[in-house]
C-alpha cells in the first residue's frame, strides 16, 4: 500500500503546539498586497511550532534571538528555544528540526540545538546564498550569520535536504509552496482532529489565504497565489491551515501549559468569522 493510499487509521496522530516567543506592532495596510483602507493596528506575533507523537518529536522553526529583535525592533518575550522547557523538552533532546525557509525569524538559534538534524529544501538554501542575495529587497529578511549556520551545518552532516514535497516521518510531510521564498515549505501533520497544515509564512494572516491578499513580502506572487489553493486542499478543512504570524491563533486554540503556548490538535474555541 503506498502512502496515497493508506487510510487516516494507518496514519499516526500527533500532538502539536504553537509557541508564541515574540510580536511586533504594525497596521493593517502593511500586511496585504491588495490595498487595505482601514488603517486599523494588525500586530504580528512569531511562533515556533512542536510536533509531538510517535516518530519523535519535531521543533518547526527555530525563531530569532535578542540581538535580532534589537536590530529589527521587535519585542522578544522569551527565547524559542528555552521556552520548549515549557512542554517538558530540553534543546539537547531536539533531534529533528523542520526549516520552513531562512529568514531570520524562522532559521535562528541553530547553534543551540547542537543534536538536531536540519530538515531544509535544497533550493531555499541555495536562493540564500545565490545571485538572488545581491538584490537588498530580497536579503533584507535573511540574516547572514543564520544562513552560515546553515552551511555549517551541511559541512558538518547535519541537513536533510528535500527536493519538493516528501514525507518526513509518517503523519509529517514536507509541502513545497515557495512564493515567499523560492524554497518555503509548510508542514502538513496529522492530529485526531484531521490534517493541520503548518502554513509558515505561505500565509502569514488568516486573512492573506482567505482573502487572496498575500503578504508584500514575496519573491514570486503566482507561486503564492498556487500555494493558497493547495495548501487549502491538503489540510481537512480551510480552518485546519494555520498562519504563521497571526495573533488570532492563539487567541482562538486552547491554552497549554503555557499562555503563549496553544494546541493546535484540539478544536478551535472560536469559528472564523470570514469562513
């Protein structure tokens, strides 16, 4: 039986959290392409993401530290990585670590995961390091010393590289969307709840998916338009597609053992308003 084929009974759920680590202020028309009216406050918060069943546990994204926030005028509430302590995790017990894509918000704090093999897409790594990084618009969201890491890493046997979609752990499978970056991949995940789908920065807002209005920072807008409508197909319904900076989700999934840390296997407490 190939994997297509299994049934969601062969398939293993997982638990799977998000950690709210940081936030920023900004005001609605910053978010969408298409121009907003209402100059309303939208802040944006950051998250890392924890995949917890039985091929291990994962760690999406790796978050930034406090000499990011300082430079790029963020509020840090807590290191990423010291915050797994929450759901009983140490960083030395990280083994596995999912990279959506490379900036500096989500390809951080690397070096204290020292055990942690780095699950990446081949061409994210090399639109990173390509022609494409003499254009400062594009490498503005990427932090050197971060992608260096990253080559670190590959010297050193630690990254897994995927070549377009593929299958991580079984219940885990890596979706190449790219649009934001040219090799951004979102984590679809089954829980007991159906297939969540960890959209990263495919879409930061609900509203970006929801309303066919991508966030401005974008590297080509047909790949993410394309990717709206796959990752929508992928996940068991439009609410089980998770944005990747937006305040609602914590507001609206049950708290953990933590305020800022919510389960997103659990139902939602609240319907979206626009769904």
């Amino acid at each position: 039986m190939t994997r297509m084929q299994k049934t969601t009974v062969d398939i293993p759920s997982y638990e799977v959290f998000a950690l709210r680590y940081a936030t920023v202020e900004r005001r609605r028309p910053e978010n969408f392409m298409v121009h907003d009216p209402h100059d309303a406050s939208m802040p944006m918060d950051y998250f890392v993401w924890v995949i917890r069943g039985e091929a291990g546990t994962f760690l999406v994204d790796t978050g930034f530290n406090q000499a990011a926030a300082e430079a790029r005028k963020r509020s840090l509430l807590r290191c990423p990585i010291g915050f797994l302590e929450r759901l009983g995790l140490r960083a030395e017990d990280i083994t596995d670590v999912i990279v959506t894509h490379l900036h500096y918000d989500h390809a951080g704090n690397v070096n204290l995961l020292p055990n942690a093999r780095i699950h990446l897409q081949e061409r994210e790594l090399q639109y990173a390091t390509g022609r494409y990084m003499t254009h400062p618009l594009l490498r503005h969201a990427f932090a050197v010393d971060d992608v260096v890491e990253i080559v670190r890493g590959l010297y050193n046997d630690r990254i897994v590289f995927y070549d377009g979609d593929a299958e991580i752990a079984p219940g885990i499978e890596a979706v190449l969307v790219g649009g934001h970056t040219a090799g951004l991949q979102a984590v679809r995940v089954h829980t007991k709840r159906g297939w969540v789908v960890l959209a990263s920065d495919a879409s930061h807002f609900y509203e970006n998916i929801h309303h066919t209005s991508p966030f401005p920072i974008v590297l080509h807008v047909g790949h993410m338009l394309e990717g709206y409508k796959r990752l929508l197909k992928l996940a068991s319904t439009p609410d089980h597609v998770i944005p990747g900076h937006d305040p609602l989700v914590k507001e609206r999934y049950p708290a953990g053992p933590d305020a800022d840390i919510v389960r997103l296997h659990e139902a939602p407490k609240t319907p979206l308003p626009f769904l």
